[in-house]
C-alpha cells in the first residue's frame, strides 16, 4: 500500500504575482518601476519592428542578404543545397533520436521521446527567423516563399523517417546514417560539381556499407565470406565511379557562395574540422612524448595569444606566398582554415579542462580491468570529459559563428557585410542603417540561440543516459 | 580484428582505384600541357593575357560599397564607373564584356591579391601616388576619373575660393590624406583656419548641418553625394568650390613586369575615350560609313593591326558593348551629383584632361 503525501493547494495567478513580484515593499518597488518599462521597451520594439521601421533595405535585398551575390543563373545549387543538407540533419537527427531512445530504454530509463512538435518548440528561435523572412520575402519571389517551408518541411519528414529506421532488421539499421552521409556528399557536390573525380566519399561510405551488410551469413568458411565482403564492396565502389564517370558534370566550387548562405557554411566546415583537430592537440599536450607536448603547446598557446583578425589578414597575405605557385587558394578557403586552426586552439584548453577535472582513478580502474590505454581513453575518459565540457565547447562553437562577421574584414562578403553594400546602393544610402543592423542581429541570434538550446538538451541527455 | 582488416582492404581498394583515377587525369594534362606548348609558346612570356584567354574570363578587383563606382544591386549584380572598365577590359581582350569575375577587395588586400595573381587587373577608385607604384609592385595604367579634394560651403556663406574661409572652422575627417592636404595648402597660402576633426562622416554631416563649421573638405566626388543628400532632404542650399586641393587620378591598375598585359588592358580602356573624341558611341559605332584613315584604322575595317595583341575589331566590341567614356561617365557619375563640364575628366578638345595617344 502506498501513501500519497496531500496534493499541495493549488497555486493561482494571484499567488504567483504575490510571491514573485511583491514579497516585500522593495521588491514591489522594484516590479513597480520595472513593469511599465520593460513593457514601455516592448512595445516601442514591436512598434519600431511592425511600424515605423523602414524596411525597404531589408525586404528589397533579402535574397542579397540570403545569397549575396551568388550568380542568380545558379541560384537552383545553393537552393538544392540547403534543401539537401535539410534532409541530411533531418535524417540524422531522427535517427539519432531513435537509437538513443532504444539504449535508454534497454537501459531501463524513461526518456522522452523526440516528437516533431518538440523539434519545433526546441527551436523555436529558427522557426521565428523563418517566419520573419516570410514577414519580408515579397510576392514576386515566391520562391523565397516556399524554400522556407520546404526547408522545414523535408527535414521533419526525414527526420520521421530516421526515426521510424529503428523498426528495420539489425543489419539495416544503419540506414539512416548512410542517408544521411550521402545527403551531405551531394548537397556538397550540388554546387562543386559531380566531377569524374568526385567519387571518392560515396564510394567509400558505399562501399563501407556494402561490406558490412553483405548476406554471406550463409556461407561457412571465412575466407571466402571475407572474399564475398570484399567482392560486394568493389563491385558497388566500380559502380559509384562509373555513375561519377558518366555524368562528369562540373560545378562551381564554394568560391562565390555569400551572405548568411557563406556564413553557415563556413561556421560548420570550421567547427566540424575544429573539434577533432583540438581534440587531438589535447590529447598531444598532455602526451608523455616531449617532443609532441612542446609542439602541441606551442601551437595552443600561439594562436591564442594572436587575435583572430591578425590570423585572417596573415591567412590572406602569407599563405598566397607559402604554397606552391599553381596553387591558388581562394579567400574563402583561406578563412575556412585559419577559423578552424584558430578555433581548434581553444577547444584543445576546453578538452584539456576536461580531461584535468577527471579523477585519475577512473584511468586506473581501466587498467586494472586490464583494458589498453586507446580504449580507456575512447570508452572511459573521453566520454565523460567531453559531457563535462559540453557547454564551454559549444559556447566556443557560438563565439567562432559570430567571429565569421570578421570576415568581411578581408573581403569576404559575409552576413553582415550584406549591409555595407546594400547602404551603397542608390535608393537606401543613409536610409533603413538601424533596420538593416537589427535584422542582421536577429539572424545571429536566432542561430546563437539554437545551438545553445540544442547543447543544453544534449548535456541533459548524455548526462540521464550515463 | 575484424574491423581492422576491413579498413586496410578498404583503404588499399581505395588507393587503387584513386591512382587509376589520377593517372588518367595526370595522362591527359600532360597531353594538354604539350599541345599548349606547342601552339602556345606565347606563355613562356609570361603571358597574364593568354591565361585570360584561357580561363576565357577577366578577374577584375572592384569596390562592391562606393556609390557610383562599384555598387551591388539586389539581384547581386555589379554596377558603376570602375564596373564598366572591367567589363571593358573583358570586351576588348575577350570580346564579350560579360565575361567579368568581380572580386570586391578591401583597401588593405587590394595590392596583395594583384601580386598574388588572385586578380587580373584592379580597378577599385585607387589613386596613383609615387609610392604605390614603387612599392606595391603594381603598374598604374590611363588615368579614366580624376577625383581631386574639393571644399563645400553652405551657399548662404557666399564664399567662393579658399582665401574667403580665412578664420573659419573647417570640417575634416581625421588620419585622412585629406586632412594632412588641408593643412598643407592652407600653410602654403598662408590662410588661417580651425580644423574641427570628426571619426566617421556619420558624425561629420550633423556638425556641418548645425554650422559647426563653415567649410566641409572631402573628396569631390564625396562632397557631391552629400550635397545631393543634405538639399534633397530639404536642407540648406550648398555649394562646391571649383578649386581643388589635391590631385587623385584614379585608374586601372595591373601587376608588374607584364607589358603585353599591361598594353592589351591599357588601349581596351582608351579605346573608349578614342571613341569619344572621334564621335562614335555605342549607337553608331557599327554603321561608320566615313572614309576617316585614323577612325578605319580604329575600327579595324581595313584589318589593321597594330601589334597589341588585341583583335582587329576590339574597338568595336568595347563601345558596342559598354560604350564610350562619356556614355560611361553619363550612366554613374552625374547620379552621385557630379558633372562632366568644367571637370578634368572632358576630353581634351573641350578643355579637359581626357587626351589619348594617337590610334595609328
């Protein structure tokens, strides 16, 4: 038999108003100035938002703030491409999502579950930029109209999809994140081109995949299962190549991608190439081998006692003379790499914080398990590092989002800098500055904000699922 | 285990079946490379202008934030004076002025990109000073815009020429070359003044509205845009001084040590003040029926041919395409409030400094 304690009275507005605003005299005092201000502040934004902005400059060049000045004639590349990587989180997300539901479970712990309406409440932030874009996009582009919605629209069916992956046999569980690599493969390859020579990423997942999913279960000895394996891979990799041959298109490389377009783009190559390489400069500063720690310390503390602009400007001007004659590295390659090196510094000390906050005995009890030192590492320490310093990390991520606006610094017309040209133009020279300024801000912010949320919820899970 | 082997298979089958792949691209850039050499043989000399013709596209550093000058419109399409050189130089060396890669730089990574050969030619309202053409490596080419500081005035001051500001507050941005400039030609002249310094222009106009100062010295073609601003939105009447206090030609720039480059870019850009003085524009250029030697040989009708490098027929793409220097001038710069009568950019005939060496 069990007691209930008795359900505490229920609490009305009325209380919550007395408890929270107006406990004491000084407290009400307070919530007397602050209350019409902060409404007073709140309605002058939305008056100035709906009212007496100008927002010509913002709602006349929203494709140049979108796009920049990525040739419109090509303008279906960047649109697929968007479309593409939308689908590939979505697939991933969902797939994700549903195998960490099913360890929890086998776990025996009670997770939620990820529904769409969850998905879009989380991001609510996105969800409010998209509709702003809609607020600006004018008729005659409908195509500004749609894009958002489909954007949305893909990546929740997708992600559903990867969701319902889950029920598919063992073998073919994995589905989803093959999807999801070779919608990444071809969202990029939409715009630099399908070259003959553009085979190698499908046709190593595919060829991954096909050796791992082979049906030779039925065959007894192992070498010729093993022969199998590989005669399965080689013949869908010649495939892959032959596909690549065939079509042999060329694109347009990343050279002339701009606006918020560039902006997302360069932040995820940067943070996606910046986490490995810091995380192995962590690890190499805390080697036992000299020579690796020196160098790896002395890189850490270089690039961080550098501004970042002074790198950019150093990328532009010393690389070009560093690399070989015929190699010409574009502006934006260049940024690329010297925002991931910069930022790849910074994670290192983060990991390294993390790594220096783990008891030592967690090690030692790997070893007393008699476990290798690469799989105390991997299973053991890292896991439980890289949860600790989750929020720095992704605090990190946000800060390299935002330092992407240094960009147009050296000419790279980024996000922001979509607003020096636009107050070039003739018909917005002077006019529409604050306006401009403040939908730029609500751009970052939006993106900022996610990335926060999505970081708070992933600390919250790993944490439940340890 | 298991695992391991997987990967080292994988990894050989793909390092075979790269190789394949690059020994054939290898194979057949080195049959490129050879045909090239041997019908080439212009690109031992270097040779920016048959890497052009190659690529088939001129890459053209350009301003994409300087009203009149290099301006993005929102369907991310360049326009502007130093806009139409560029597409310029793309008729007159390819023929078609569409085939222009825009690159917008800053101030700072102008130079660097010319000598890192990231750009063809620049054409990015860059003054022509000893220094620059010492140091930075680069070969300054005909001069298409003279800008040159200039001094505004409320008109209700009645001032005219400098002499009249003695005593008075002068508004100037400060670090600038035009402040250094005010202080020189006023010392010179022995006129006294006050300079009022401010950061940024955002600043400046309010003071100079409220009559802070007397005098305002910028860039001409600066001080025209503000004036159109400050009278169209219902200010006081102002007024230009026709002196000007320093010299800024501004024009194409390309890197050193390439003459034939140099030459082909350099008579692309004259062409179209060549036009002007002969009368052509971008109307009537293709229906010349005169027997004028200097304008057939100009057209290249009698397929005359003076070495360069160009095509016979390069005069005739440049004006049909972009147009003469007045046809240029006329689309950009009276938009910014400034006028081709009375100013150094006139053609010579009319008393200007628009002059260019004989088409013969």
């Amino acid at each position: 038999m069990t007691t209930t304690a008795p359900a505490p009275p229920r609490e009305t507005s009325l209380d919550w108003v007395k408890k929270n605003l107006f406990r004491n005299w000084w407290s009400g005092l307070i919530s007397v100035i602050l209350l019409p201000l902060s409404l007073y502040l709140a309605y002058r934004a939305l008056r100035f938002l709906f009212v007496t902005g100008q927002w010509d400059a913002v709602r006349v060049n929203l494709t140049l703030f979108m796009q920049g000045t990525f040739s419109r004639d090509e303008q279906w590349r960047l649109i697929s491409q968007i479309m593409i990587f939308a689908l590939a989180f979505g697939i991933g997300l969902g797939t994700n999502s549903a195998a960490s539901h099913d360890r929890a479970q086998d776990a025996g712990l009670d997770v939620e579950r990820g529904t769409i309406a969850g998905t879009l409440a989380r991001m609510w932030s996105l969800v409010a930029f998209i509709g702003l874009l809609l607020f600006f996009a004018t008729t005659d582009d409908m195509g500004n109209l749609i894009n958002p919605f489909l954007f949305v629209g893909g990546g929740l069916v997708m992600g559903a999809v990867g969701y319902q992956a889950r029920r598919l046999p063992r073998r073919f569980r994995n589905v989803g994140w093959l999807l999801t690599m070779t919608f990444l493969v071809i969202g990029f390859q939409i715009v630099s081109g399908f070259d003959a020579g553009g085979w190698v990423p499908l046709g190593i997942i595919f060829g991954v995949s096909a050796y791992s999913i082979a049906p030779v279960d039925r065959f007894e000895a192992s070498w010729l299962r093993g022969a199998l394996r590989f005669a399965a891979a080689l013949i869908v990799v010649l495939a892959i190549r032959a596909v690549y041959a065939a079509v042999d298109t060329p694109g347009i490389g990343w050279d002339d991608w701009s606006g918020l377009h560039l902006t997302l783009m360069v932040s995820a190559i940067a943070i996606v190439l910046a986490f490995p390489l810091g995380l192995l400069l962590a690890l190499a500063r805390r080697s036992t081998l000299p020579a690796l720690r020196i160098m790896a310390t002395a890189y850490i503390e270089v690039i961080r006692g550098v501004p970042l602009i002074t790198l950019l400007f150093m990328g532009q001007f010393i690389l070009g003379f560093v690399v070989p004659q015929d190699v010409t590295l574009s502006a934006i390659t260049r940024a690329i790499a010297v925002m991931t090196f910069f930022s790849a510094a910074y994670i290192a000390e983060i990991v390294r914080g993390g790594l220096q906050a783990l008891p030592k005995g967690q090690t030692e009890a790997g070893q007393a398990l008699g476990l290798a030192p690469p799989p105390i590492m991997r299973r053991i320490v890292l896991p439980q590092a890289l949860t600790a310093v989750i929020p720095a990390m992704v605090g990190q991520f946000i800060s390299l989002f935002k330092d992407s606006s240094l960009l147009s610094i050296i000419a790279v017309l980024e996000f922001l800098g979509v607003r020096k040209i636009i107050h070039a133009q003739e018909a917005f020279r002077g006019v529409g500055i604050a306006e401009t300024l403040v939908f730029v801000a609500i751009g970052y912010w939006a993106f900022a904000f996610a990335m926060s949320r999505e970081s708070q919820r992933l600390e919250r899970r790993l944490r439940v699922s340890r | 285990m298991k695992r391991t082997k997987l990967f080292a298979a994988l990894t050989a089958l793909m390092l075979i079946l790269a190789a394949c792949t690059a020994a054939e691209d290898g194979g057949a850039a080195t049959t490129e490379a050879a045909a090239g050499g041997g019908d080439g043989g212009g690109a031992a000399a270097g040779g920016t202008l048959d890497a052009v013709r190659a690529a088939d596209v001129v890459v053209c550093g350009v301003n994409d934030g300087l009203p009149g000058f290099g301006v993005v419109g929102a369907d991310g399409t360049y326009s502007g004076f130093d806009v139409d050189f560029c597409r310029v130089v793309a008729a007159g060396v390819l023929g078609d002025a569409d085939k222009v890669e825009y690159k917008p730089l800053t101030a700072d990574v102008r130079f660097t990109s010319l000598q890192s050969g990231d750009i063809d030619v620049l054409i990015r309202n860059t003054t022509w000073t000893a220094t620059r053409d010492g140091q930075e490596g680069a070969s300054f080419l005909f001069t298409v815009f003279y800008d040159g500081q200039g001094m505004m005035v409320p008109a209700s001051t009645g001032f005219t020429t400098l002499e009249d500001l003695a005593d008075a507050n002068i508004c100037v941005l400060s670090g600038t070359t035009t402040e250094l400039n005010l202080t020189a030609v006023f010392g010179a002249r022995g006129i006294p003044f006050n300079p009022v310094v401010f950061e940024d222009n955002a600043q400046l106009r309010p003071a100079y509205e409220e009559g802070q100062c007397e005098g305002w010295t910028s860039d001409s073609s600066q001080l025209a845009s503000f004036k159109a601003a400050i009278e169209g939105e219902g200010g006081d009447e102002q007024f230009i001084m026709a002196e000007i206090i320093s010299k800024e030609p501004l024009g194409p720039v390309v890197s050193d040590g390439d003459t034939e480059w140099a030459q082909a870019v350099e008579w692309s850009v004259m062409a179209t003040v060549q036009a002007w003085e002969f009368g052509l524009d971008s109307g009537n250029i293709g229906s010349y029926s005169g027997d004028n030697p200097n304008i057939l040989n100009f057209l290249g009708t009698d397929n005359f041919d003076p070495g360069l490098g160009l095509s016979s027929d390069f005069a005739i793409q440049v004006v049909t395409q972009v147009g003469n220097y007045k046809e240029i001038f006329d689309r950009h710069i009276p938009a910014i409030g400034l006028s081709l009568e009375g100013s150094p950019n006139n053609i010579w005939t009319d008393g200007g400094l628009m002059y260019v060496p004989p088409y013969r």
